[in-house]
C-alpha cells in the first residue's frame, strides 16, 4: 500500500509560479517510479510528467515541456513539481501517482499507476 497527499496548489497569475509536493508513505519510496497528472474540469485526467525511482530520468508532456521540472528527494519520501510561466490552461487538479509495477521506464498512462492522492487544485488567472 501507498498513501499520497499533494499539497502546495492555490490561484496564481498567469505567468507566475508554483511549487507542488506529494508527500508518500507505506511502501518504500525509492522502489517506484512517480508521476504527476491533472484534470481540467469536464475533461480527462492527463499525464503531465513522470519520474523514475532514482530520479535519474524524467518525462514530459509537450504542453509543459520547458515550464515544469519533476523531481523527488527519496530521503524524504516526497516528490515535487516546479510550475514557471503557467497559463490558464494550466488551471486543474493536480495528483500525484505511483507505478509500483517492477518495470524501470517511464510509462504515462493513467491505467499504469496504482496509488493516487486526493489532488491539489491549481488556478491561474489571466
């Protein structure tokens, strides 16, 4: 089992910044791969970026290519995204997920994740 509580969304203005944290427990943290996905209202949960157990390799979708950065400090069991220059597309809620599986890549599917926190809601205003 693998519990996940984002925390750090909020109303920013277009083109300002926010800093996101998942913060993990139950399973050892640096044995699986992370991600992080958002759902804009009336639309489907997306990926938004993934990272691998030991943070060496990430992935990103195109629309946040360049603004977020993903990362994780497996010390403390908690994994981060770094949102520069958001946009009213941007607005949603964000999760945070575990892909638990043996697998190393880095997969991007909603259907490849097993545990997800309760989200954190992101407003950008224009």
């Amino acid at each position: 089992q693998v519990q996940l509580v984002e925390s750090g969304g909020g109303l920013v203005q277009a083109g300002g910044s926010l800093r996101l944290s998942c913060a993990a427990s139950g399973r050892t943290f640096s044995d699986y791969n992370m991600g992080w996905f958002r759902q804009a209202p009336g639309k489907e949960r997306e990926f938004v970026a993934a990272i691998t157990k030991t943070g060496t390799s990430t992935y990103y979708a195109d629309s946040v290519k360049g603004r977020f950065t993903i990362s994780r400090e497996n010390a403390k069991n908690t994994l981060y995204l770094q949102m520069n220059s958001l946009t009213a597309e941007d607005t949603a809620v964000y999760y945070c997920a575990a892909d638990i599986s043996p697998y190393s890549i880095i997969r991007y599917r909603t259907s490849n994740y097993d545990y997800w926190g309760q989200g954190t809601q992101v407003t950008v205003s224009s």
